[in-house]
C-alpha cells in the first residue's frame, strides 16, 4: 500500500461484524477513512467496507491477530505507510471462551486475555507514538459491563475488560497534555453474534430498560468520544448498559 490518502483515519479492530461493523459505519458518517481489521472473517470485514463505501466513504480491509506481536507491527506499518493522518484507534478485538472458573483451561484463560490486553498493547503503542508526534488523537477501547460487574462463567472475559479499563485509564493520564484522549465504552448486553444461545427473555428482566442494546447505540458514544464534541473527555469509562449498575 501507498501513501493513498491524507483523509483523517480510523482504525477499528475486530470490524468484520457486532459492535465493531456498526462503529466503522458511523465514523465513515463522521468524514474518517476507515481501516476495517478482522481475524478470519474476510467476507465479513468486506461487507462492513460495502457499508461504509455506501456511506460516503472509503476504507481498507486488513487481516491481522491483535495478539499476535509480529504480525500486527508488520500490519500497522502498512497501516501507517497508507494513512499517514491516524487520528483514531478504536480497540475493539475480543472473544469469549465462556466456562467456570475452576473448570477453565489455560487455553481458554490465555486466548481471552491476549486478544484484549496483549492486543490493546500491540495495537495501541504503536498508534499512541505517531498521535505523540501530530500532538493529536482518540483512543476508545471497547470494554464490557462484565469488566464492571463480573460475571458467572466469564472469570478470563470480565478479567481482560477490567484490565482493559485500568490500563486505558492509565494511559489516559500519560498522554493527556499530549493532546490525545483515551476513553473506554463498556456495553451491556447488546444484540449481536455473541449472546445467539443466550436466553434473551431472562436477560431482559434483568435490564432497567427492558431490552437488549443495538450495536449502533454503541457506536454513536464512540463517535462521540471520538468527536471535538469530546474535547475535554478523556480516562473516563462510559457505560451503554440500560441502567444497569
């Protein structure tokens, strides 16, 4: 890839479907280039560009494991060599591998906790060194009410969301005088892939507003968080639950 635009850039990880898909379309609204990340799911980070494309807008789809080192310094090369003007990252790679704690295996206790943190780390250094030098930027990491609150079943999801939140908040005070912004979004529970099997009339009785969250509500605090409109938000967790606490 060449150095193809000069456009303000967004870099969404994890952007083939869910949460991640609605949050490309909407910053594409909001005038960004949007680099589309994905694992696995070729066919589906191309359905999320056909969208952002529909907006207006324009974009690439890059393959790349956030949790793996070497792989992703090699992407985010590409990425930079592309769209020099980066003024965004949204981290918002997971996955879930859901057992009780006293049965899970390493396996499953590593891949959760490595595509969240190994990767905010992966993903976020690198960007956070060219926003130093432009004194310019938006880090949103996608979280989870689970990093708030816990959850049965989820000891290595809610641990990597919690984590995820103390390191944001972390970074947040390094780089504040620095001109960049680092906010966390924690959803709820919210209609995608992830919850299909889950028992969504239990769930909704435990939700004040008695309903599942769309991805696009979510993606709109993003944008905002994103936005001038945010200009004096930074290392703050915004929750998006329906009033769960």
């Amino acid at each position: 890839m060449n150095n193809t635009s000069q456009m303000p850039a967004a870099l969404v990880t994890g952007g083939s479907k869910g949460i991640g898909r609605a949050i490309c379309v909407e910053l594409a609204r909001s005038g960004y280039a949007v680099i589309v990340n994905y694992l696995s799911d070729e066919a589906g980070a191309r359905e999320t560009l056909a969208l952002v494309e529909q907006q207006g807008g324009q974009g690439i789809c890059l393959g790349f494991d956030v949790s793996d080192y070497a792989a992703t310094q090699q992407a985010m090369e590409k990425i930079f060599g592309a769209y020099p003007a980066l003024e965004v990252l949204v981290n918002n790679a997971g996955r879930i591998a859901d057992e009780l704690f006293v049965m899970m295996t390493p396996d499953k206790w590593r891949s959760v906790v490595d595509v969240t943190l190994q990767g905010f780390y992966n993903v976020t250094r690198p960007v956070l060194e060219k926003m130093v030098v432009r004194k310019k930027g938006s880090v949103v990491s996608i979280a989870s009410v689970a990093g708030i609150m816990g959850n049965r079943g989820q000891a290595n999801y809610a641990a990597a969301k919690a984590g995820l939140i103390g390191a944001s908040r972390s970074v947040a005070s390094e780089v504040a005088r620095l001109g960049i912004r680092v906010n966390v979004v924690a959803p709820g529970l919210i209609q995608t892939g992830m919850i299909h099997d889950a028992p969504v009339q239990k769930i909704k009785g435990l939700i004040p507003m008695a309903r599942l969250g769309a991805p696009e509500e979510v993606a709109r605090v993003v944008r905002f968080l994103c936005s001038e409109d945010a200009s004096y938000v930074t290392g703050q967790v915004i929750s998006v639950n329906g009033g769960m606490f």
